[in-house]
C-alpha cells in the first residue's frame, strides 16, 4: 500500500497542518509534484500530491481560485499541499472556500519544510512498500514452492495460495473440470467457470483473463473476481488456474499467483514427464508377464506400482473411438486409485490401452462405472481375477471379453459374461456365419448335386463323438454308407476327421449355419 495523506500529516519532521479534506486523508499518494503552473494537469497522472507557493496563483480570486480547484481534481490529484511564508503569509479565504467546496484535501506546508522533504518522504514510503512487496512475494514464492514439493503437491499449493490472496484457488482441466481446489467450499463456484475455462485453454500460452462468478452458496451477496491464468506449454498437459478474490489482486498478491502458474507449470511437465516414463517401463513390465516372465517383471518394476504385482488383479483392455475418450477412462481410473490408495500399470496397446488393477479396488470400480454411464464410445474387456503368473491368460481374456463387446455392441463384458453359459450366442456375428459358410460350401455344393446327404451325416457323426452305429442308426443307414460318407468329407475338405481342432471348427460351423440344430429322422 502506498503512502496516505493521513500518513504524510503524522510524518513529526513534516509538520503539515490540515486545513480541508479532513475525510479524505487516506487518499493514497502515488507521487509529490510540484508545479507555480496555473494549470500543470497535462503534465499530471492522477494520485499526487500537488505542491505550490502559489507564485503565479490569483489567490484571492475566488472564481480563478475554483477553476484551478477544480482543473486539478478532475485530474485526480488527490492533495494540494500550499507553501506558506514565502509568497503568501498564509492560505487565502478564497483558496480554503475553492478547496472545501470540491472536497479537495489541502495541506498547509509551514515555510520551515521545503518541499523536497516532502517529496523525500513520499519517495521513501513508496520504495520501504515496494520493498516490503517484493520481500513478501519472494516469501510466498518459498512457500509456494515447499508446497509444490510436498507429498499433496498442486492442492497443498493450492491452499497456500488462497491464503496469501485471501481468497480462493482451484485448477481446472481442459474441459472445465475441477482437478483441485481450496477451500473444498469454493468447489461450486469454480464449478461455474467451465465455459472460461474452455475458451481460455484454445488461446496460445501464455493467456489469462478475467471474469466473475455469483456467489450463491451461503456467502454474502455479490460476485467473486475471478482471475483465469492458463497453465502449461504444450496442448496435452494444459490447465487453468482460477483465482477467486472480492477485490482486484493487490501486488503481493499478483507475485504470489506468478509463482503459482510458474511452479504449476513445472510441476505439470514434470508430472507429463514422469508418466511418459511411467509408461514406457509399464509397458515393458508388461511385455516380460506376457512373456510368461514374472521373476524378470517383479525386479523390473521394483517399487513403482506398491503391492500392485503382488496381490490378485485384473487385466482390463480398452479401446476408445477417440483418444479423448481413453484420456477421460485413464483419468477416472487413477483418480479413483489416487483415493483409494492403488497402484495402476497402464500400457498402450495398438490403438487402445491395456491396464493391471488390483482386484476388488477402487480401480476396477471406478472403470465399471466409466464404462457403464459415460457413452463415449469407450469399449472395455476385463478378465478374471489372477496371480502375477495368470497375467498372459489373462490379457487374453480381456481381449477375448473385448471382442464379444464389439459384437455384441456393448461398452462392457467382463470375462465372466463369456465363460459362463453357452457359447451359442456368440455364434451370431456375421465374421461367425461367413466362417461357417466358407467351411461348409464344398460339402453343400455335393449335397446339391444329389450324390448323397454329407452335412446330415457329418452332424450325426459328430454328435455321437465319431460313434459309428449310433450315428448310423440316427440316420437310419448301414454303418458302412457312414464310413463312406465321412471319407468323402475328408477327401473334399482335405483334413482328417482325427484332427480334434477340425471336429471343434466343424461343430461350430454346423452350429452357426443351423444345420446342426437339424433333426434326421431314422429309416
């Protein structure tokens, strides 16, 4: 704060007199001038303090006196300080009427004072608050950066910040969304800033502005100031830091909110850093599981995901038509085991994501919700729970459980929706049909020409497990005609019917196609 009139009054080596204004001393004072002009205002920016001996001043014209008066408070001087004793023995009438009337606060300067005592202690004052701003802003900025640095990070930080504002301070992602605030109670109100917030992060960095917010949550009448300051360099890692304040930021304060968009702004590429890091050796872990290298993943991974490795888990694939998407899943996922206090491996995987959370946690909770309640085109395949050496058959079944959700059109199917029941439904998708089609041409096109009845005889067949009389007596013919029949099979397949894989693809093919819920009547 800078230097008042009431301050200069006090001043015991100044010895001003008040002689108008009384109710306006604690203008402040940006600067002491002194000018013998019967109008210096262009040479004037507002908030000083005029000084004069009223050498060239008609100070016992009254109407002269009231058009300087008024000149030099529509110039936003705040005081006139007049010098007395050495032009004039002492204010005039007129010149105390001009003043009084404006409400322009006017020192008598005694001819002992020189002005540039004055105009020293005015100097002394503005550089002693300067000093004390700068040395609390470099106090806050210690502050700020142990907070930054503690183990809550960004919202310690946070909480620093709304103190030294006396405000509040929350950051914001891209979207809007509230990542952190202090006090919890200001999390409505910056809430409402979503659509700034969006409008601020499209703007080339660095960027700020300023808007408010109503305050309608049990505080006082009004709107908050809101001060919007965009956080990061690049796209990806960008934020939005809001400062709420009833008042506009003093210059204490203004330092304190730089060093908070600079330390977040460290900590935001470092944090960027880290989980590129994180995720490249992720992704190595989890290549030497599916490798069937536990041991190797175990000391790989050391202690970067706790007791993640140790306790059973899942294996979640994922898939997203828009990367957005997986960044919105991915961030629901580790804010839920940020709470929860879990470790997450999360991996690329072609276009999608694979992830190892622990089971039964937050995690794997927080992904089922996702999942099931955001409708953004975000497909997910979770396996069975497993052990450190489960994870191969594992990944392979999440991929299994993500397949049947893309054709079932489904945003999730849990491993478990696949194993249990039949396997019949899953025959419908058309990859299934044109399979069975494609499996069963050759033998229909022979059926067709009338030279015996191959797919009856080889769903017989089959249905008996290669029983040959009970699969003839089904069909009503000598054991023989079946051996026949089943020889022309392998001949136009050419494959044998010993093969296991080959009887399992043409039960599923007769399956799908509808052939093998055909009965045959006997005879």
């Amino acid at each position: 704060m800078r230097p008042t009139l009431a301050a200069l009054t006090q001043h015991s080596a100044l010895r001003l007199r008040v002689r108008a204004g009384e109710d306006r001393l604690d203008a402040e004072v940006r600067w002491a001038h002194t000018s013998e002009m019967t109008d210096p205002t262009p040479f004037l920016d507002g908030g000083e303090l005029l000084l004069t001996i009223g050498l060239n001043l008609p100070v016992d014209d009254l109407a002269a006196m009231r058009g300087y008066v008024a000149r030099l408070a529509a110039a936003g001087v705040v005081g006139l300080g007049f010098g007395v004793g050495v032009n004039h023995p002492e204010v005039t009438p007129e010149l105390l009427r001009a003043v009084r009337e404006v409400g322009l606060p006017l020192l008598e300067v005694p001819r002992p004072t020189p002005f540039i005592a004055i105009s020293k202690a005015v100097s002394a004052a503005i550089a002693a608050e300067q000093y004390r701003t700068v040395t609390a802003g470099f106090a806050a900025q210690r502050e700020l950066t142990r907070a930054a640095l503690s183990p809550e990070g960004p919202q310690a930080l946070l909480a620093r910040l709304a103190a030294q504002v006396d405000g509040w301070a929350a950051l914001c992602d891209r979207s809007g969304a509230v990542t952190a605030v202090a006090p919890g109670w200001a999390a409505r109100r910056a809430g409402r800033l979503a659509d700034e917030v969006r409008r601020l992060g499209d703007r080339p960095a660095p960027a700020s502005t300023v808007c408010s917010v109503p305050v309608e949550d049990g505080g006082p009448a009004g709107a908050d100031r809101v001060e919007l300051q965009l956080v990061g360099t690049g796209q990806r890692d960008r934020a939005v830091l809001a400062i709420g304040t009833a008042a506009p930021l003093g210059t204490a304060a203004r330092y304190a909110v730089q060093a908070a968009v600079a330390l977040l702004t460290l900590v935001t590429e470092r944090s960027l850093a880290y989980q590129l890091a994180e995720s490249r050796l992720g992704g190595a872990v989890l290549r030497m599981l599916l490798s069937g290298e536990p041991d190797h993943a175990r000391a790989v991974a050391g202690q970067l995901y706790g007791g993640l490795l140790d306790a059973p888990l899942r294996v979640v694939a994922v898939e997203g038509a828009e990367p957005a998407a997986l960044t919105a899943l991915g961030q629901a996922i580790e804010g839920a085991a940020a709470r929860a206090g879990e470790s997450v491996l999360a991996a690329p995987d072609g276009e999608g994501l694979v992830l190892l959370l622990a089971d039964g946690g937050g995690a794997v909770a927080a992904c089922l919700d996702h999942a099931a309640t955001a409708g953004d085109g975000v497909v997910v395949g979770l396996s069975a729970p497993t052990g450190l050496a489960g994870v191969d058959a594992a990944y392979q079944q999440a991929r299994e459980a993500l397949l049947v959700a893309r054709r079932r059109g489904r945003s999730l199917v849990e491993h478990d929706d696949v194993a249990v029941g039949s396997v019949l439904p899953l025959l419908g998708d058309d990859a299934v049909r044109a399979f069975a089609d494609g499996m069963l041409r050759s033998l229909r096109e022979h059926d067709k020409s009338g030279r015996g009845d191959l797919l009856a005889s080889l769903r017989a067949w089959l249905s008996r497990h290669g029983q040959w009389d009970a699969a003839a007596a089904d069909l009503g013919v000598h054991r023989h005609t079946l051996r026949y029949r089943m020889r022309r099979v392998e001949e136009i397949l050419g494959r044998s019917l010993d093969d296991p894989d080959l009887r399992m693809e043409l039960w599923l093919a007769l399956k799908a196609s509808g052939v093998a819920a055909r009965r045959y009547p006997r005879g």
